[in-house]
C-alpha cells in the first residue's frame, strides 16, 4: 500500500512540473512575441484595431509592459523552493514588481477594453477581466500583508490564471483561424474564452491545495 502511495506521490511529481515546465514556455514565448508591440510599429497590429492602438499609445504600453512583466515573472513564483528560507526575500521582491505588473498591466487593460474592437460584447469581457486581474491581485496582497499565506496562495492562483489569458486568448485565435471561423464572432468569442475556462480551471486547482491541507493537517 505504501508502495503504491509512492508511486502515485511520484507520478503526482512529474505531471506537476510538466504542467509547470509547458506554463513557463509558452507565458515566456507570448512575452517574446508580445515585445513588437512596444516598437510602435503599425505593421504589427492588426489592421482592424491599428488606429485605434496608434492614437492610444500610452494606454497600450502601461498594458503591454505591465502584462508581460506578470507573464514572465508568474511561474517561477509557484516554484516550491523558491518559498523556502533560502530564496525568501527572492520571492517577496518578484511578487512585489509581479503586483505592480498587474497593476499597471490592469489599469492600461481597462482603459484599452473600452476600445476594443468586436463592439460591446467584446469590450466588457475584457472590461470584466480586467476588473478580475485586479481585483485579485489586491485580495492576494491583502492577504500577504496579514500573513495569511493560504490563502494569499488561492488567490495568487487565481490571479495568474487571469494573466495566463494572454495566452490563452492567442491559443484560441489559433484554433479559431484554422477552423475559419469569422474573425469577428471568433475575436468576441476569445474575449470571454480567453479567461473563464481559466478561472474555472483555477478553482480546481484551489479546492486541490485545500484538500492536500486537510490532509496534511490530520496526519
């Protein structure tokens, strides 16, 4: 029976850091491609939406530099050795600049949301994940600063899997364009899809850390 326990424990281990190893390639692959846009070049948006980014300039790059900062910085957060002793101060300082990411990242979202293109279906799925980004990213540093470090955990989760949407939504316009779907519907579509699936996928996780704290409690 032990045996069996440790193998499942093993094998729990290894999907782990694979599931990890795939999140910090393609969150570091979206911030190398996402680094074009801070060029200002017109060629780099898509035609639809270039006026609009080009006459809105510093909302773009307060979103693009803030995104890309939590993007990167996000997975190695959730590393488990970087919250020992040794790597603790690491931890505290890249959660602070991964916080001002989302801050920063977030208020210029919010503004860009009001401005994106697909109409109003579009603009409040991304108004409402904005909203969300931040919204968590508060709850998660309220909950640091009064040193609850459970739940300053669920709430990191959540937050991330909100910033994660930057890869999620370029995903889905991949699967979208190889399905030919009208890019319209299809870029209304990601503005919900990008971040929703996310965020159910998140609370998964969270009703996990909590079960695996109960258990670790009663032994």
């Amino acid at each position: 029976m032990a045996e069996t326990e440790t193998i499942g424990s093993s094998n729990a281990g290894v999907l782990k850091s694979v599931g990890w190893g795939v999140m910090a390639l393609l969150a570091l692959l979206v911030f190398s491609m996402a680094g074009r846009y801070l060029t200002l070049d017109p060629e780099v948006y898509f035609p639809k939406q270039r006026a609009v980014y080009l006459a809105n300039t510093a909302g773009l790059l307060t979103h693009v530099v803030g995104s890309m900062l939590a993007l990167a910085i996000g997975p190695f957060q959730f590393l488990p050795k970087i919250v020992t002793s040794r790597y603790l101060r690491l931890h505290r300082w890249l959660g602070r600049t991964y916080l001002m990411g989302v801050l920063f990242g977030g208020l210029g979202g919010l503004y860009m949301a009001f401005l994106a293109y697909g109409g109003f279906p579009a603009q409040l799925g991304f108004e409402l994940l904005a909203v969300a980004w931040l919204f968590s990213g508060l709850m998660a540093y309220q909950r640091i600063r009064s040193r609850e470090f459970q739940s300053h955990r669920e709430w990191m989760v959540r937050n991330y899997a909100l910033t994660f949407a930057a890869v999620t939504l370029r995903l889905w316009q991949v699967v979208f364009q190889l399905a030919e779907v009208e890019f319209a519907a299809a870029y209304i579509t990601v503005a919900w899809l990008s971040w929703v699936p996310n965020l159910i996928v998140a609370e998964w996780i969270v009703n996990r850390i909590r079960l695996n704290s109960d258990r670790a409690a009663t032994v």
